[in-house]
C-alpha cells in the first residue's frame, strides 16, 4: 500500500506539472490522497476566509487547517490549480471542499482523490 501511494504520488506530481504555467516556478509540491466534496457558491454571500468574494470567477477551494491559505491544489481530474481561500468545518486532515457553481459539480466531485499542495510562498 505505501508503495502503491509513493507511486501515485510521483505520477500526480508529474501530472500537476503539465498545467502550470513555464513561466512560474513551483516547488516541488507535497501529494497525497484527500477528502473531496464541493460546496455551491451560490448557498453563501459575502466572502471566504481569506476575504475573497465567494463569486469570483478564480478556481478557489476550502482546506482542512493542516493546509496553509494561499496554498495552490493540483485536484486529480480537474483542469485548474485551486487557490485555498476558505475554510469550514472540515472534519480532519487533507480535505478539500471546492467551490462550485452548480449542486450537481459539487456531487460528482465527493469522494477521495489524489491531490497536490503547492506552498503559498512558492506561487
């Protein structure tokens, strides 16, 4: 089973690669499997944690306190790196609520999936 995680770890690492930019330059991102649910943007008024207004068009996400605001999240499957701009009541470590526009994103997305954390000084 560890090997089986190291594996998927350098394969999602090399994943996350291909949609950043060539002009940014990211450390070498931390990768493992997480929690995944959505939440609808549209439920909420106002702004996240971080001061973002919840109806940005930017890709942002909710995290578990165990992963820093501003952090950057490679999501397996999904096009975008997610900027940590919320948190909520998540109930443990490495789960990632995105925000979503429609309840129906927000379904397919629960599960667990690999995901990759690029630290918020390194972007």
């Amino acid at each position: 089973m560890v090997h089986r995680r190291r594996l998927l770890g350098s394969v999602a690492a090399g994943l996350a690669g291909l949609i950043v930019p060539a002009h940014v330059r990211l450390a070498q991102p931390t990768c493992r499997i997480a929690r995944l649910t959505g939440y609808v943007r549209t439920d909420f008024t106002g702004r996240t944690y971080d001061g973002t207004n919840i109806r940005t068009q930017e890709p942002i996400c909710a995290a578990s306190w165990n992963i820093p605001l501003g952090s950057r999240v490679w999501i397996e499957g999904l096009d975008d790196l997610f900027r940590v701009a919320d948190r909520g009541r998540l109930g443990y470590s490495d789960w990632i609520d995105v925000a979503c526009w429609s309840r129906e994103q927000a379904y397919e997305l629960t599960g667990h999936r690999m995901i990759c954390v690029y630290p918020p000084e390194e972007i």
